[in-house]
C-alpha cells in the first residue's frame, strides 16, 4: 500500500477516534442532531452525548440552542491549532520531571561509564541543576570560562553552592570576557569574588562557556556557536581532561580582572590599572570603561594619557598592547 495514500488522523493531536469521527461528520453535515450523529459515525446514542460533551469543553464544537438539538464542528485551522496548544501544555507539563531526575542522578554520586556523556535541555529548568551540581560535588577546584548569552540565571542558587564549595575548601578560577563586565553588575561580582578570594581572569578570546569540577565532571554548550542552545555534560573522559588544558591555556595569557578600589598586589601595582589596561586591549569604548571602572570620562582620559607616556605608547591601541603585554610578563 502507498504510505502517501493512507488517510490521515488526529491522534497525534490527543483526539481519540470516536470523538474524531463525531467531528468529521459535523465537518460534513453542519446541524446533525446527536441522534443523527449516532447514525452517521454508528456509535450508541449515549456515547455519541459524551464524546460531544468532551469535545465542547475542548472547543471543537458549539451548540447554538440550548437544549443541544443541532451541533456545528469549529473550523478545522481553529480546532487543530487548540489540539496543538493542549499538547503543548502536556509536554511542558512533562518535562518539569527532568529537574527531579538530573536530582536523582545527583543523589547516586559521579556518573556511570556509561553515563560519561549526557545532553542537557536548551531550558533554565534543566541545565541549573547540573550547573549546581558541578559545584555540589567539587572537592579540590571548580574552573569555569564565562561569557554571554546565558540560559541559567539564577543568582541566589548559584551564589549559596559557591558558598558552600568555598566552606569545603574548593579554589575557584574563572576567566571572563571583556565585553561580560560591561553587564549590569558583572562588575561588581568579579569585585565581590575577588574579596572572597577567588581568581578572575579577563580573555577576550574565549570561545565558549564552560564549568569543570575537579576534572571529573564538565558542562558546556553542545554547539559552539549555539551558546542558548542544548549543553552537553562529560564525565571523566579524555574530552574533559583537553578542556582543562584548553582552560589553563587561556588562563595563563589572560589578565587579571577588577578587584576592590585601589586593592593593589603583592608586587605593589594597583589592581585597578590591570582593570585598564584589560579594557584598553579588549577595545571596550570610552563610555563603557568609565561606568566599570567608576570613574568619569575625564579621570578616564587622564589615565589612558599618563599610561601612553609611561610605556612611550605612540596610539591607544599601542597603549593597550604594551600595557597587557607587560602585566601578562609580570604575571
């Protein structure tokens, strides 16, 4: 038999054959009684009045006198897409188990082998529990590359399971872009992880985002140039182990990030000229440095010009090579 010629059905819309047989034929006769609807789908009266009850809560057909004499089918682009919509609503509704399974799956410790890789929902609801996870089963160091867009925000959650790691004795280590502190309070929580005590690096070069714990558990975008999309989750695998090199090659050319007002290092430099000097060689605009570094454009300027001639920097560009290129060889 031709597959093309088989006719098709509604129950991939969740609507069960008696009922999509009572609808067809009002679809062929507008107006049928239930008693000739009972005829022409030749199902028992009784059933033909339930399955017409169901079908008028589920707005696919109107009765238009109030005894329920005559019945008329909704238009078939406004029944089908009301079908779609509860089916949309079941599976959200199905998918709001996934959280308690990734718990689950938490509670029973590392994963299997077999579990070494896992895809992880493009939602909030899904990838949280994993990000939280990485943290939760942090023993040594948690290392992380942070860059826009993002799916999981959920600030208290994440903070409280940093908490808790640091409590435990976990070292954190996060590189950043530049363009990341020019968000609404990035700023302050790169100065907020340096009072507790964590190191923040800026790269401009990042090329995904990334979470690893202890080298035996990572979570990153699926598809690179998809960063909303799905995540995957590695186990400890050969993968995981090229990303913590991948991680730590980085890290070793990146720059230190902001950190408390004139905080300055053990050498004696003043972290908040490493913050320039980051923002200069990341190209980030007069307007958007200031506002980070707390400054007005004023001060700015005064600053970029005291530093070209410190380094005989001949354009800001220059400024921002050399000055990057020199803390990068302290460091």
């Amino acid at each position: 038999m031709n597959p093309a010629a088989a006719p098709m059905t509604m129950a991939a819309l969740g609507l069960a054959a008696p009922a999509e047989a009572l609808y067809r034929a009002l679809l062929r006769s507008p107006g049928a009684s239930a008693a000739a609807l009972a005829a022409l789908a030749g199902q028992p009266l009784p059933e033909v009045d339930a399955w017409l009850a169901q079908l008028k809560s589920r707005g696919l057909v109107r009765s238009e006198d109030a005894d329920g004499r005559v019945w008329f089918a909704t238009a078939p682009e406004v029944a089908v897409e009301l079908l779609l919509m509860e089916r949309q609503v079941e599976l959200n509704q199905a998918r709001q188990v996934l959280p308690e399974l990734q718990r689950d799956l938490l509670r029973g410790g590392r994963m299997a082998d077999t579990e070494a890789l896992q895809i992880i929902p493009a939602d909030a609801e899904s990838q949280l529990p994993v990000y939280l996870q990485m943290h939760q089963m942090a023993r040594e160091e948690v290392l992380a590359m942070m860059c826009p867009p993002f799916i999981v925000s959920a600030p208290d959650a994440m903070e409280a399971a940093r908490e808790q790691a640091r409590q435990r004795g976990v070292r954190f280590r996060t590189l950043v872009t530049p363009e990341l502190l020019q968000w609404p309070g990035w700023a302050d929580a790169v100065r907020q992880a340096y009072a507790v005590g964590e190191q923040v690096r800026v790269h401009a070069g990042l090329p995904f985002k990334m979470v690893l714990a202890d080298g035996s558990a990572g979570l990153i975008p699926l598809r690179a140039q998809l960063p909303t999309g799905p995540a995957l989750r590695l186990g400890d695998t050969a993968a995981l182990q090229a990303l913590r090199l991948l991680f730590e090659s980085f890290w070793v050319r990146a720059l230190p990030a902001l950190a408390p007002a004139n905080e300055a290092d053990a050498d004696g430099v003043d972290k908040d000229l490493h913050a320039l000097v980051t923002l200069l060689a990341a190209g980030t605009n007069d307007k958007n440095m200031a506002a980070i570094l707390g400054i007005s454009e004023r001060t700015l300027l005064r600053r970029i010009q005291a530093l070209s001639r410190q380094l005989d920097a001949r354009s800001r560009f220059q400024c921002g090579w050399l000055a990057a290129r020199h803390f990068s060889e302290q460091d």
